[in-house]
C-alpha cells in the first residue's frame, strides 16, 4: 500500500516533513484495514459455505426421513397381508 492515507491537506502546517513516523503510521493502518477487508471476504465465504451445509443437512435428512417412511409402509402393507392370510405373494 504505497499510496498515503493522509491528504496532505490535513496535516498541520507547522509539520513539513511529516518524517517515518506519519509513514509508519499510515503503513500500519493501511495493513489493517486491508487485514479487516480481507477478514469481512473470509467471513462472507465462510458464511456461504456454512449455509450451503446446512441445506446440504437438511437434503440428507429429507432423504432420509423418506427412506424410512417408505420402509415403514412397506413394513406395514406386507404385515397386513400376513395379517389377512395371504403369507405367500
């Protein structure tokens, strides 16, 4: 980040030569706010992935719940026409 964050026009006017402290100063305000932006795109991502989990989750789990439902009304119809007498299909 080569470019000041500062306008020169800001400074006071007594300060010339703002010197490597301002420098320093702008350099390390500038890592962070590219650190805070690149902490925001991560978060966004990984928010993103998170959702895209979860419905994943709830796909399975709908699969699932009618796997088991189908088995059960298997279960049931072939117990009723054990029930009924008719065993041998």
């Amino acid at each position: 980040m080569s470019a000041a964050l500062l306008s020169p026009d800001l400074l006071p006017a007594n300060l010339s030569h703002p010197g490597r402290e301002l420098a320093a100063c702008q350099q390390l305000i500038g890592r962070f706010a590219e650190a805070h932006r690149q902490s925001g795109r991560k978060m966004a991502a990984l928010q993103e992935e998170l959702q895209t989990q979860k419905e994943h989750s709830q796909r399975l789990k709908k699969e699932l719940s009618d796997a088991c439902q189908r088995d059960l009304q298997e279960e049931v119809a072939h117990t009723g026409l054990i029930e009924n007498g008719a065993e041998e299909l």
